[in-house]
C-alpha cells in the first residue's frame, strides 16, 4: 500500500510550520485569499518558507487570481505548487502552471467531467475535491467518489471535513494519493493547534497499514 501524502494548509506562523513538519506533513499550505480567516501576507509565508527543513513541499493557495496578481505573490513567496480554488478556467490554469493543484467541489452530478476536464490539462499535477468551496470544513460522502478515480490520471488529493478522527476512514474508503487538512487542526478558525496536527498525521500513518 502506498503512503498517503500530508498537505496541512492555511499556515500563518512559524510554530505551526514547525508542527506540520515535525508531525510528519509532506507539504504545507500559504492561503493567499485575502477573504479567509488564514489569510497570510506573501512577505510573511516567505519568512516561513525560507526557514523550512529541507523536503518539505510548500503550496500557494489562490482563489480566482488575476494573472498579474498572482505573477506578484509567486515573485514574492515562489511556492512549489499553487493550488487555483476558484471557478478559473484552463486558460488561466496554464497561465499558473506548471505544478497546479486545482481543487474542485465534490457534487455528484458533476464530478466526473469536473475530474476529467482538468485530468486533460498538462499543467495540473494533481485534483483537488473538496466537500465546498474551499476552507469551509464541509465534509462529503467519500464513497461517491471511489467509482470515479480508476477513470482518472492524476493524483487525487482529498479534502473538506477531515479531521484527527475520521481522516483513517476517509483512507481506507478512497486510498487518494493525499489528503488536505485546514479546519481540523485548529482549536478556534485560523489558529493551528500542535496537537491536532500530530494526532492527524498519525492517524493517516496508522491507516496506510490498514
């Protein structure tokens, strides 16, 4: 069985990065949506991720950006991936690429041509599906998306909803490459709790030996 993938996404503050990496995280997330309660400055997440241990991915999370502003945050704080939350299209997908992650709402009528649309863009290296539009905590039911998957090329990463203690089900139901953690380690919105984030990473690991 392969290992699950780690993102913890909407860091603001170097004690969480730390946590993330130590708890054993793959990658964590800079939310660069003015709108959200994670939002951090370009400036800020830069600081972050120049102080990183060394193998630890970091993403840019943009949600409808124009290209120019995004071209600016990237200049700033040049992330591994960017993550589009949005309604963008594939023109501006490609514009952000290469290594888009693009995240799209879970909704059984559409989810399969929404997954099969951007696994047909060379610039998205991995689909997203979220239980909303993102950062909302929304949860879904896992297994209606289990029959989509084989269909589809890219990685699938899992999110919306995951916690410490139903992140083991959502593995053993949909095996995705990665799952994606915001709203379920914090103990008020925004703020990241250190605990939370060992006890979700463990609880992936305990699952991939299911």
């Amino acid at each position: 069985m392969s290992r699950t993938r780690i993102k913890v996404c909407g860091i603001r503050d170097w004690d969480s990065a730390q946590a993330a990496a130590d708890g054993g995280a793959d990658a964590i997330g800079f939310m660069f949506v003015r709108s959200s309660p994670r939002f951090i400055e370009a400036e800020e997440a830069y600081n972050i991720m120049s102080a990183l241990p060394p193998l630890l991915g970091t993403v840019g999370v943009f949600l409808n950006p124009k290209v120019e502003d995004f071209s600016d945050t990237e200049e700033t704080c040049p992330t591994i991936y960017t993550q589009l939350h949005g309604q963008e299209d594939a023109k501006l997908v490609r514009s952000c690429g290469p290594d888009v992650i693009k995240a799209v709402k879970f909704d059984p009528a559409s989810i399969a041509q929404d997954l099969a649309k951007w696994d047909e863009v060379d610039e998205v290296c991995a689909i997203l599906v979220d239980g909303s539009a993102g950062g909302e905590g929304v949860g879904f039911d896992w297994s209606l998306l289990v029959p989509h998957i084989d269909e589809i090329g890219k990685p699938i990463i899992l999110a919306g909803g995951l916690t410490p203690e139903n992140v083991g089900q959502a593995i053993r139901t949909v095996r995705p490459y990665a799952v994606d953690v915001s709203s379920g380690v914090e103990r008020e919105k925004g703020v990241k709790d250190a605990g939370l984030i060992e006890a979700f990473c463990r609880a992936v690991r305990a699952a991939d030996q299911d």
